[in-house]
C-alpha cells in the first residue's frame, strides 16, 4: 500500500471519529430534550403516615424530604394538629384537617408551585380530607384517608368505608378520582381478586380490612396501583415493625381503572425518615399543568441586612466593594453613578433571603440538620444488618437527635428572651416591639386566609379576601343577585375555618 492511500485510510477514520462524536452528541442533547420534556408532564405524589407534625423539626424535615424525592403532593396522616388550617411551611403549603384534640388528623403538604391550581381543600374528619388540583385537561381530586386498624370493631370499620363511599360519590364525574392514604390494608395474592389489586402484592393472603378495601374497589370499579408494579420485596413494605423483623404493605393508593393509565410508577423509599415505623410511598403520575399569563409585576428582591452584623461577613461585603471601586475608570458622573449601583447589587448578592426554607425562627441549623441525617444513616445501615449493635446504635442516633433538636430550640428561645430583656433595658422602644411581634409571629400558626370568587375560584391574601367579601355584601344588601343570596354559604365559604 503507498503513503497516499495510507493518509487517504487515515483521514477517512478520522472524518469517522467526528462523525460518530458528533451523532453521540446529538444522542445526548435529544434525550436530555425528551428528559425535560417528560419532568414537564408529570409530578410526583406521595402518602406517608408521619405518626406526628408537632415534634421539633418534623415538619421542616418533611419539606426537606420532599425536595429531596421531587415530590409535590404529599398526603400526610396522623398529622396530630388542632383543627382545620392552611399555613405556609418555606416553599410548601400545609392544609391541615383535624379535631378537637391531637389525636389522629390529616393533611397535604403541596409545592408552592402548585399554589394556583388549587381548586379547594375539604376538611372533613380527623381521618378524612379531600384537595382538588387543577390540571390541563381535567381536575385531578385526591382523598386522604386514614382507616381504622385491624383490632377496631367491625361497625366502626363499616361507617367509615360508608364515609369514604360517600365522598367519593360526591366528587366530580369527570374528576380523575385517587384515594390514598393508610388503609391498614393487607393485600395478598388471590387469583379472583387480581383485576382489582395485580398479582404483585407482598403478602399471600389478605387481611379483613384488606378485604374490605378490595370490596370498595370491586364496586366502583378501581384499581389498587401499588400492587399492580412488580418490585423487589424491600420497596413494597410500607410499615416496619419495633424489632424490625416484620414489614406489612399496609398504605396504599386507589385510582379507577379508566384512569389507570395515568400512574407510571409506585414505590415505597426506604431512604426517607422522620424517625417513625412507616414509610414513604411515592408514585409518578402524568399531569400536565394549566398554562397561565406571567404577572407583569417586578418581583421585590428581599436582603438579610442583618447578617451584616456577623463580623466575617461584613469584612467580606467590604472587601468586595472596594475591590470593584479601585478598578472602576469611568469618567463621566452618570457613568460612575451606574457603576456604583451594579457593584452595591452585585455585593449584595451574598445578603439574598433564601425564602424557599422554612423559617423556624432560626433554630433549625445545621447541627440539627447533621443530628437528623447521622439518625437516618443509622437506621438505613440496620434495616441492611439489623445487628443488635446496629440497634443499639440506631437508638443512640434517635436520642441524640431528638435533643439536639429541643436543646437548640431552648437555647434560641432563651437568646431571644435576653435580646428582648436587653432591649428593653436599654430603652431600644422601637426594636424592642419588632422583635416582640416577629416571635409572636413565630408561635402562632402562619394561616393563610382564602375565599371564592363568582366563578368559585381561589382568592388568597388579606387584601383580595377583604376585597370581594365586600362585593359579596354590597351585592347581598342591595339585592343585586339572588343567587348568591341563595348560595351565600357556598360562595363566600372559607377553606380556613378560623377565619
């Protein structure tokens, strides 16, 4: 072969490489496209039983947790708190339904993203609510259930099931319909039952409640998801027991067998924990969300001014400033005026309030944070080799958590308590009662104030609910529309009933 056909051979294989480089590259680009454009239509939904949302950091964690595994509805039972709420946690939104007491309860933690497709929230008992959430084509309707345990009397069972039947039917027909939540339900794998709940349940038989779930499935034509994906064994259990030698898959969801279609995926994640014996279930669902006009309003950037008392940070400003005013040329004033501006807010960049964490008055830090980890890894290393020395230091972690947690709340509390004592002694009026109405802030439930305007949509915020109740009024009183007269409760109805 001569040197010209060699080169020739060379530069083809070369042109080959390029080219194979460059379809790879293509590949890539396309599929992280189809990748983006898949997350769009789709969201993540998740049941958890929590056993409690008024210990220390729960609900801090959970927003966390939820970040973590990308989910955007969580449904939540055992929520433990006084009555019927909605309150801001960081970037999520909790609606509380519960009683009279902390026993029992229910709920939904929900991405702020999702803020404006909320159609209403329905508190209804302490072990039932129901949200409606707008979506592109349909409204989506999710039932919170929490059913009574397998020892409950067969009668209390019963009137629950009637409940839960009940609401169901008075859900829009359209709606797509999905109940979820702990069922203390154990599925098996029963031929005859299989077009209701799959053939990959994780016990053989199943249980009376169990039973009873299959029944209400049967008759209004649903189809229990979480048996129908086939998984290993150790992403089906959803309850653990105390010596971690029995896990049951007792949380379920339900969805009708028309819209089936919609879940892609369900799993338990064993990863996550809040310190309880349940697990969280999560399932991947299409949804694509309504488009809406962007606001025209500027959005007001908030700065943390006071972290420039921390010395560090100060010296740290500073030095940024100067820097950028040492090697500013401009000559002309307006020039150095506009130079000026852009260095203050590029310095200020490192001042940026963080409003996506939940403010938990500045006691949630990153000792907690750490405490709260090394626990979860403790457990994850355990329900690997449940070893008695695993177990003990599990236990350990637990402890160790759970008083980082009081002890940093105590000693916050006792700082601010000198802060406002000082305060006060030196006659600092003005920061004296700042400081008093933010901890008053603090302690009451941040509830967020909702009504429904002509068209029953959502209207949130002081102004805007103030706003059209006075319409409401003004047209009551003057006789201007007797429909609303008519349907004054439904029209003007809070979701917060404190309100």
């Amino acid at each position: 072969m001569t040197k010209l056909a060699k080169e020739k051979d060379k530069s083809k294989g070369e042109m080959k490489i390029e080219n194979d480089e460059e379809h790879l590259k293509q590949t890539k680009h396309k599929k992280r496209e189809n990748q983006t454009i898949e997350k769009k239509d789709q969201i993540y939904l998740g049941t958890w039983n929590v056993r409690t949302t008024y210990v220390e950091g729960t609900l801090i964690r959970l927003t966390e947790i939820m970040e973590k595994y990308e989910i955007d509805i969580l449904a939540l039972q055992e929520t433990k708190q006084l009555g019927n709420f909605v309150e801001e946690v960081g970037n999520y939104i909790f609606f509380n339904s519960g009683g009279e007491d902390r026993r029992l309860g229910t709920g939904f933690l929900i991405n702020r993203s999702l803020k404006q497709e909320i159609v209403e929230f329905l508190p209804i008992t302490n072990r039932l609510c129901k949200i409606r959430v707008r979506s592109k084509y349909r409204k989506l309707t999710l039932m919170n259930v929490h059913c009574p345990t397998e020892e409950k009397e067969n009668e209390i069972k019963e009137k629950f099931y009637e409940m839960i039947e009940e609401e169901y039917d008075k859900t829009p027909k359209f709606d797509v319909k999905i109940i979820l939540g702990d069922f203390n339900a154990k599925l098996g794998q029963e031929e005859i039952y299989r077009p209701a709940i799959g053939k990959y349940s994780k016990h053989e038989e199943s249980n009376e409640n169990g039973k009873k779930l299959i029944e209400l499935a049967t008759e209004r034509n649903l189809r229990v998801v979480t048996t129908y994906f086939q998984h290993k064994d150790i992403y089906k259990g959803t309850w653990i027991s105390p010596d971690n030698r029995t896990v049951n898959q007792i949380d379920h969801m339900v969805i009708e067998s028309k819209h089936a279609k919609y879940i892609m995926n369900v799993r338990s994640l064993r990863g996550a924990d809040v310190d309880i014996d349940h697990m969280l279930v999560r399932a991947k669902i299409k949804y694509r969300k309504p488009e809406h006009q962007e606001s025209k309003r500027n959005k007001v950037i908030k700065y943390a001014v006071e972290k420039l008392n921390d010395e560090n940070i100060r010296k740290e400003f500073q030095t940024k400033i100067n820097k950028r005013i040492s090697s500013n040329k401009e000559e002309s004033v307006e020039d150095q005026w506009r130079q000026l501006e852009q260095m203050m807010k590029e310095g200020a960049d490192m001042l940026l309030k963080d409003d996506s964490k939940a403010d938990q008055g500045g006691w949630y830090d990153e000792e907690c944070r750490r405490a709260v980890l090394e626990r979860e890894e403790s457990r994850m290393n355990m329900m690997k080799n449940n070893t008695k020395e695993n177990q003990k230091l599990y236990r350990e972690k637990r402890r160790k958590a759970k008083s980082t947690c009081r002890r940093k709340k105590r000693e916050y509390i006792e700082t601010e308590m000198e802060n406002l004592e000082n305060n006060y002694m030196r006659k600092q009026t003005r920061q004296f009662y700042k400081n008093i109405q933010y901890q008053r802030r603090l302690y009451q439930q941040n509830k967020i104030l909702f009504c429904k305007d002509k068209n029953g949509q959502l209207v949130e915020g002081i102004e805007e609910s103030l706003k059209r109740w006075s319409e409401y009024f003004r047209e009551l009183l003057d006789g201007k529309s007797e429909e609303t007269s008519e349907n004054a409760n439904d029209e003007g109805a809070f979701l917060n009933e404190a309100y």
